[in-house]
C-alpha cells in the first residue's frame, strides 16, 4: 500500500490534501481521483470546476498523474479512453 494525494487546483487556487489515502495502485488512484472529481464537483454545484485539475502525488510529492475536471465532467464516455490510456502507460 502507497499513500497518494489529491490536491485541486484552477489558475488561481490550489487546495492541498492534508490526509490522502491509501492505495494498493495505481488503478485504485485513479479510481479513487475519478470519484474525488465526481464528489468535488457536486458538493460544491455552485462553481464551474471545468477549469480545475485534480493532481494525484505520491507520499514522497511525486506527482503520478493529473485528472482534468472536465475530462470527468464533460463527456461520460471519455473515461473509458482515460481507463485504457492510463493502463497502457504504467
């Protein structure tokens, strides 16, 4: 298990991930950065979070990878090619 982290960020804002989670990988990360996007997204339906991205670090402060929000939010059948382009690359 890893511990990995969520941070948020627009051009002008970043919220830091204090906590973060365990992971067993990355597809877990991904998974769980997927559902952090969704869960942002609707708790806080008051803002455009098209511009936000989603930067998920490892314990160290590696970033591992980035999830535009709008590649979460835009287009549902999007995701699938992010699932596979993610699995061809690590």
């Amino acid at each position: 298990m890893t511990q990995v982290y969520f941070h948020c960020s627009n051009v002008s804002e970043i919220l830091v991930d204090r906590c973060g989670a365990e992971v067993n990988d990355l597809t877990e990360a991904r998974d769980q950065a997927v559902a952090a996007v969704r869960s942002v997204a609707m708790a806080r339906n008051l803002l455009d979070w098209r511009s936000w991205k989603l930067h998920v670090s490892d314990e160290l402060g590696d970033e591992l990878f980035i999830v535009p929000f709008a590649f979460v939010l835009g287009n549902p059948r999007r995701i699938d090619g992010f699932y596979e382009e993610l699995q061809s690359g690590f």
